[in-house]
C-alpha cells in the first residue's frame, strides 16, 4: 500500500495518474497547499521541501518527495512505464527532465503571472507567456515525429500531460500547435478516468 499526500496541482496529479496506470493500491491523503498544511510538521517528515507530492511506500517503509523521483520508484516498482535499458530508457529519462527542470517550472510562473497575478508585471507576464509558447513548441515539434513523446506511452508523457492540461492559463491556444493537441487530445480520450484521478 502507497500513502499518497497530494493536492489537485499538475504535480500532485503527475502522481495519482502514476498510481492509476499502475494499479498499485494506494490511499490518496490531502495536502491542502492553500491552507499551509504543507508546512505541518508531520508532513515535512515525509516531504522536508514541504512540496506535494510525497509518497510513503508501506511495504518497506521509503519516504519520498519530488514528483519525478516519485514516477521513477513507482515505475520501477510496478515494472511498466519506464523502458528498463537501452537508448528509449535515456530518452524518457531525457524527457522527464525537460519536464521537471524547465516545462513544470516555466509555465508554473506562467499560471503565477498570467492567471493569478494578471496585471501586476508587464515583463514578468511578457517573459513567462514567450517561454510559454517556445515549450510547447518544443513538444510540438518532438510529437511530429512520435506518438507519444519517447515512441510507446511513459513516465514521461504521464508527467507532461498535467501541464499542458492547463493550456488555457498559458495563454496558449492549442490549435498553434497540432501535434501537442493531437497528444492532449488522445491520452484524455483514451484515459479519462485516469488522467482525472479521484483525490
């Protein structure tokens, strides 16, 4: 059994869909980020980043923060999800770090200036939309070539997918880049339920 400590953001959901597609049972807890209760003690034991999510793994005990190390372990654990060897490993490797390092914290200022603090700076509001669509772009262009965004459906596009399902926060209008909506559009068709967890 997972314990999952979550909230309803694109990381918090990076893992519930994880836990979904896997099947591992899991019981999901509240982590209401807009109350603080990410800074509760006994939730930094868990997560001492005080960030969603966290997982802790029954089975043997293993506390863990950081939505993409999460996707790892579960991956791992569940076997699927995660190519186990050669070049389609490191490139969802790759592409999960796309994600983590400059996608999720990108458009995340994005939401910040363009959805929750609209008007209060013109340049931050220029720069995070620019950096916005360049993202999307990149997706675009690497969904030209593939399916998914490393051949067979992964950790990678479970990670994105949340993201990019905020579209309309980014200022983005999807029809600017088909290849993304094409991806968007099927892995919502295709996995409903999952890609909307329960809580």
């Amino acid at each position: 059994m997972i314990d999952l400590y979550t909230w309803t953001t694109p990381n918090g959901r990076k893992a519930s869909i994880m836990l979904e597609e896997t099947g591992l049972a899991y019981t999901a807890h509240a982590v209401d980020i807009t109350a603080g209760e990410q800074f509760d003690p006994e939730f930094l034991k868990i997560s001492p980043n005080n960030k969603i999510p966290a997982i802790v793994d029954q089975e043997n005990g293993l506390t863990m923060m950081q939505s993409g190390a999460i996707l790892l372990y579960l991956a791992e654990k569940a076997g699927m999800l995660m190519p186990k060897e050669g070049r389609a490993s490191w490139q969802v490797m790759e592409w999960l770090m796309w994600q983590m390092g400059d996608l999720g914290p990108m458009i995340g200022q994005a939401h910040h200036f363009l959805k929750f603090n609209k008007g209060k700076s013109a340049y931050a509001e220029e720069r995070y939309g620019k950096e916005a669509k360049r993202l999307y772009g990149v997706l675009d262009k690497r969904l030209a070539e593939h399916e998914y965004i490393v051949d067979d459906y992964s950790v990678a596009d479970i990670a994105a997918w949340p993201w990019i399902s905020r579209f309309e926060w980014h200022g983005i209008d999807l029809d600017e880049f088909p290849n993304v909506k094409r991806w968007y559009v099927a892995i919502a068709a295709s996995r409903g339920a999952i890609t909307c967890p329960r809580r």
